[in-house]
C-alpha cells in the first residue's frame, strides 16, 4: 500500500535521488583527487601511502556496511526522519572533510596530548580526522540508498515500484561513473577541498525540500526489532577484511630502521578474524526472529550466482579505476593538476561506455536471458584489461581509452543482467532489499579490490625495485628504476583484474536460462 | 555576615596560593636562564627532537626542487642522531631516513629503503645541530644577545606545565653554520620555552625573515622531549 503524499511522486522521487547521486559521486571522486590531498597534507609517499588509501577504502567500507542494516532500521523508526539523519549526517562529514587541516586537527592534537607525550605528526593526524570524516560522510550517503529505496518503494504502486527503483540504482551507478571527471574539473580550477563544500547547500535544500514535502506523509513502520547484534557482526567482519587485506608493515619506525616491507604478521590473523565474524553473521541471521538479511534468498540457484557474479565485478572494475589515475599521475602527467584533469577524463572512457552498455545489457537480458550478454560481456572485459596490461608511457591517449571503452563495455553488458536475475529472483516483498544487495556485494567486490591490490602494488613494488636497483644507484637510476617498477606492476594488476573478471564467468554460466526465468515469474503471479 | 567571612577567606587562600606558585621558581635574569638551560642540554646523555619547518620553503638542493618539511628524530650524547627527514619534492612528499655516527652519515634510498651511505650534496647534517661546539648548546651559552624574559607560558604539547618564555636574537653566522646553509646568514629572532625547575629546553622557535620575493618568513619551531633517555643508534647494515 502506497504511502500517500499530496506532492508528486515523480517530484519526490528526484529530490531522493539528489543526494543519493552526490554520496555516490563522492565515492569515486576521490580516486582523481587522492594524489593532491597526499601532497596537501604531506603526507610521505613510502610511510603514508598505506594509509591515505583508507580515504578511498574508507568509504566504500562505511557506505558498504550502512547499507547492509541502515535500510531494516528504516523499516522501524520510518523511512522520513532515518533519510533525513543520514542527509544530515552526510554533510556534517563533508564539512569535517572540507575543514579537516583547521580546527578538527587541532582539536584532535589537543586531545591526543592528554594522553600522550612526544610528538604527534599533524599530517597524520589530519589524515586520521580526514577518513573518520570521510567515513561519516559515507555512513550517511550508503544509509540514504537503501533508505531512498524504501521510501519510493512506499511512495508508488507496486505495478511502478519496479522502474522507480531502477531510477535509485541508475543515480547510484551514475554517480561513481561521473566522479572522477568532477574531481578531475574540480581541481584543476579549484582547490579540492571545494568538491565538499558543495555537498553543503545541496545537502540543506534537499533536506528542506524532503522535510517539507513528505511532513504528510504516513511513516510506514514495520513490527519487529532491530537486529544489532547481527549489525556489529556483519560491520566487524567487513572491517577486519579491509584492515586485513590492506595491512602491511610500511611503518618503517626509527626503532626498526632496516625493516622492509612485506605483509605485516597481523594480516592473516585479521582476514581469518573476519571470516569468523561472517560465519557468526550469518548463524545469527539464521537463528534471528527479525533478520537483516533472508538468507533463504541465497538458496535460489540465480540469487547466489549473480551476487557471486556481482562481487567479482566490482573487485576487477575497482582495479581499472584505481590503476587508471596511478597510470597517469606517476608515468603520464607533468604536473598534479594535469594528472588530475587527464584521470578523469581517461576514466570516462570506461565508465561512461559502461553506464552506455547498460541499456543494451537490460534489453539483450530481456530477449535472451541473463547468461549471452552477461557472458559476452565478461569476455570483452577480460579481452579489454588484457590489452590494458601492454600500456606503456609513450602508448597515446587515444590507444588507452578505446581499451578502457572495451572494458567497460563488457562490464556495461554485464551489469544489468546479473542485477536482474537477483531481482528477479527474489519475491516481490523482498525486491528493495535484493535491488540493495546488487550493489552491496558490488561494494564490497570494489572495497575488497582497493585493499588487496594497494597491498600488492607496494609489495611487488618492493620486490621489483630491490631486484632493478643497483648496490648504490643515483638519483636519475632512481627515479628511472621507480618508473619501471610502476608501469610493471600496473600491467600485472590488470591482468589480475582480467582473471578475476574470469573468474566471473564461472557464475555467470551456471545463471538459469529466460525459460526458467519465465517460470519463476509465472509460479510467483501464481 | 557568614558569606562575607568565606569569601574573605578565599581570597586569603587565592593569595596565598598565587604567592606559592610564584615563589616556586627562582627569580632569575633571563641570561641566567638560558646558560643553566644550556648546561643542563650540554649534560644530557639524548633526547628525542622534532624540527618542523613552516612558512616560506627552504630548499636543500641548488635547482630548489626538494624542500626540507620536518626532521623527528634521536639524539645520544655526543655525536649520534637517528632522524627521519621528511623532504617535499613536485608532486610529491617523500621520507629519506639518516643515521650520523660519529661524523659518518649513512641514509636511505628514496625508493627501496635500503641504506647507502650519505650523498655528500646532501645538505642535511642532523648531528651538526646538537655539536657541543656548533650545535644548540653551543649557541645557548655563548651566542645569543639581550634575552628578555617574556613571561610564564604553557605549550599546547605538554598541557598544564607552565614553561618560562624569552625572547633573544641570534646571530645569522651561527644559525648558518649550525644548519649547514638552511637557514640564512642573517640575524634571527629566536623564542625559547625553558622548564623553570629543571631548566630542559622544551622548544625553540627561529623566525628567519622573508627575504625579498618571498611571501612570508621561514619559521623553525625545533622541540626536545625525553630528556636523558639514551637511544641505541648504531651504523646501519648495508646490503652489497
């Protein structure tokens, strides 16, 4: 039963969308900007590298984990004020981001020398203050997501729900595929802290906006209560498997000067930790009377294949966006600003063909089932990282983003099928929470992929650099030899990307034909 | 009448206790100060210390491409320093860590981390600035003209422990020569922050003027902690 509001649903429905697109796009748009906040803040490339990557990780794990249990707390509290806290809670981030060098460092430095002596580095502590904003920021921005779905999924029809969702998931995916070009735009005029001090008036009309026009409408409260204890699980394993993944001993301390790096002792114990948390998550959201999570939805052959498909998807996808800026700014631009424009343009060469083959991949999966333009798609991809892994700094532009274009044509292709046959795959109570997940375990695939591969760059790096370099090389041998060691290890992590995309394929062809599909729809109008 | 009564009495107590405070501390001439806060630094066996550069960059090669940030590190009396020098290139910010001992200096490749020995282009030389001949004790008891005592003052560092405050000139020659050409050969405004019992320099501010063409002054703020703690620095192990 639809809520009714006297305000046009279709009016509603885009100024839900509006700060949904922004979360998104601050998602990505980090990844043309990250080089300018690493010199900004000063932090070293060799110590702090590790660490900074926690601006990018950071938010994909906040956004990733809200979205797991923010939209059930919806579902009890109502949908309007939850909303309306996360838009709020969003910009307040944005703000402390924006503002991170000034007072937020000072006070955290006050703070810390109450309990500490010595000498805190303030370019750390800034960037502490700047991950724990950027992770408020994206606790709000992922809660708005499944919260924004919810609520138009109680503002239409059941015979419109299905397109209006659509619309939420397509201002999602459009928001990270354009983030990148905006940060690249942002900080070549402007400084960068300016992408978050937008967020601010958008952030206060959409609330006045939201808060005015839905203050008639009925909260939709469901009966039940609120799985915390499944919430902390789910949240503890996610995080573990970050920090897990994305440990290494790069903290070359003035105790341990000769140390190297490598992967830090704590790395495995961390990841086994975390699966631990996702055993007890799911036992948990077995035995819950009022789980966060149906999991009898898992035992539907397309439901798990495509979330299997999905988390790999965004593992691959998140290296080409991740490589594609590292690519540029180390062996391509002269300058920062430069890095940050070309970045942002070269990754509208993937996304954007991505965002472009969507369609055809919906319409294709209509008329041929999931597993042709899902598996077609795949090949495509594989075939486009393959090329990538050949990129060189003389290789032109125009080689680059027709590669790129091949690659997010194939994920393009991809994507909407897989999302489709998790949707279609679950009951019609079920589809907010399963339109969600599609891109929860895409989230996750991409968070998983930012730790593991930084991980792998700066081990391999390592390696490569002691095998290249000489007893007692110069400046130039150096700077040479680093140059080497990065193009290296970009060619081998899109070719990890290539075989993780793969590796999809092997779901994806275990997803039941339309025939089957059909069916179910038929024993569900049944 | 009663309220009258307490009140006086804790005025009584307030002045009582500013005159404790005020007694807790010799009243010494400025010079006196900084020549005990020299001799107690010249007698420590280390300390930790932290040199942080702000305001208009100083560079350390002659194309002035690679700025000098900050420098944390280790001292032990006489002549070892274990430092972590951080340098700010274009487009980049990078950590070269450097091991003095006994006049040999040792450092780290930018790019693998293994220990070479010092570029003698370098221009960074950590232990020059604690030489008991060069260095800061050295300037502290023979060098530095007029000091005025400025007050009693807290540093945001170390909450709740009132330092005393003075200010005095440095000449530029020792400046120059203690910093091996960083810092200008021009007369520097100096801010000294001394504990009033055991007389440990617990910062030193240097405000080198903007020369012409530059948009600000360069400011050294250099901090000192772990006073007499000993560090174990030795040679580095060089891979061939």
């Amino acid at each position: 039963m639809p809520a009714s509001t006297k305000t046009q649903p279709g009016l509603l429905l885009a100024l839900i969308s509006i700060p949904i697109f922004i979360g998104a796009l601050d998602l990505t748009v980090v990844s043309a900007v990250l080089p300018h906040v690493i010199v900004d803040l000063e932090i070293p490339l060799q110590t702090g590298l590790d660490d900074a990557a926690w601006i990018v990780t950071g938010y994909l794990l906040a956004y990733s984990v809200s979205m797991t249990f923010m939209g059930r707390l919806s579902d009890l509290y109502g949908r309007r004020h939850i909303y309306l806290i996360a838009l709020v809670i969003f910009a307040f981030g944005s703000y402390i981001v924006a503002v991170a060098q000034g007072w937020p460092t000072q006070l955290a430095l006050r703070i810390s020398y109450l309990f500490v002596s010595g000498r805190l580095d303030a370019s750390y502590v800034t960037l502490y203050v700047l991950i724990a904003a950027r992770m408020i920021q994206a606790f709000g921005a992922g809660t708005m997501v499944p919260v924004g779905m919810a609520l138009v999924a109680d503002i239409y029809p059941a015979d419109k729900r299905a397109r209006s969702l659509g619309v939420i998931a397509a201002v999602d995916t459009a928001g990270w595929v354009v983030g990148h070009l905006y940060g690249g735009i942002i900080v070549r005029f402007w400084a960068w802290e300016l992408i978050f001090w937008l967020n601010l008036p958008i952030c206060l009309i959409a609330f006045l906006l939201i808060w005015y026009l839905m203050r008639g409408a009925p909260q939709v409260r469901s009966a039940g209560s609120m799985d915390w204890f499944g919430a902390l699980l789910i949240t503890a394993a996610l995080a573990l498997l970050n920090i897990g993944l994305g440990t290494s001993t790069d903290g070359v301390t003035l105790n341990a000067l000769d140390e190297k790096s490598g992967l830090s002792p704590y790395s495995l114990p961390l990841v086994f930790a975390a699966f631990i948390f996702l055993v007890l998550f799911l036992w948990r959201q077995k035995k819950a009377r009022y789980p966060l999570l149906a999991l009898s939805l898992f035992k539907r052959q397309n439901y798990l294949a495509a979330s299997l498909a999905n988390f790999l998807v965004g593992f691959s996808l998140f290296v080409a966006i991740a490589n594609v800026p590292l690519f540029i700014n180390t062996l391509v631009a002269t300058s920062l600003e430069q890095g940050a424009w070309d970045s942002g343009w070269m990754l509208s060469a993937l996304t954007i063909p991505l965002a472009l083959a969507s369609a055809p991949g919906g319409w294709l999966s209509e008329k041929r089932g999931y597993r042709l333009p899902a598996a077609a798609g795949l090949i495509l991809a594989v075939f486009g990282f393959m090329l990538m892994r050949s990129w060189e700094p003389a290789t032109p532009y125009a080689i680059l983003a027709y590669q790129l274009a091949l690659s997010g044509i194939g994920i393009g292709l991809t994507m909407a099928p897989i999302a489709a046959a998790v949707v279609n795959a679950s009951p019609p109570d079920q589809r907010g929470i399963s339109s969600a997940l599609v891109i929860i375990f895409r989230l996750i695939g991409m968070t998983v992929g930012i730790s593991s591969i930084t991980t792998y760059d700066l081990l391999r790096a390592d390696a490569l650099s002691e095998m290249l370099l000489s007893a007692q090389p110069t400046l130039s041998e150096t700077v040479r030899v680093g140059m080497e060691v990065t193009e290296q290890v970009i060619s081998e992590t899109f070719v990890i990307a290539g075989m993780v995309a793969a590796l999809a394929l092997i779901p994806v062809l275990s997803l039941k034909s339309t025939f089957n599909q059909t069916s179910e729809v038929k024993n569900e109008r049944e | 009448m009663k309220r009258t009564g307490v009140w006086a009495g804790l005025v009584i107590f307030g002045v009582l206790l500013a005159g404790c405070r005020a007694s807790q501390f010799e009243q010494l001439p400025p010079n006196e100060i900084i020549s005990r806060s020299a001799g107690r630094m010249a007698s420590l066996q280390g300390f930790e210390f932290l040199i942080e550069r702000s305001g208009e960059p100083v560079f350390l090669d002659y194309e002035g491409t690679i700025s000098f940030r900050r420098a944390e590190g280790q001292f032990t009396s006489p002549d070892r320093v274990n430092t972590s020098v951080r340098v700010i290139m274009p487009g980049l910010v990078t950590e070269v860590q450097i091991i003095s001992v006994e006049g040999t200096q040792w450092e780290t490749n930018l790019l693998t981390g293994e220990w070479q020995a010092s570029d003698p282009r370098y221009s960074f030389n950590p232990s020059l600035l604690f030489s008991p001949e060069t260095g800061i004790p050295a300037v502290l008891a023979h060098e530095l003209a007029d000091p005025a005592l400025l007050g009693m003052e807290e540093i945001p560092e170390v909450p709740g422990k009132k330092l005393y405050a003075l200010e005095t000139v440095m000449p530029g020659d020792s400046a120059y020569q203690m910093t091996f050409g960083m810092i200008d050969n021009e007369p520097l405004r100096v801010k000294l922050w001394i504990d009033p019992v055991t007389f440990d320099l617990y910062r030193v501010l240097l405000v080198d003027p903007a020369n012409p063409g530059d948009e600000e002054d360069t400011l050294w703020q250099i901090d000192f902690w772990s006073f007499g703690s000993t560090f174990q620095i030795e040679p580095p192990t060089i891979n061939n």
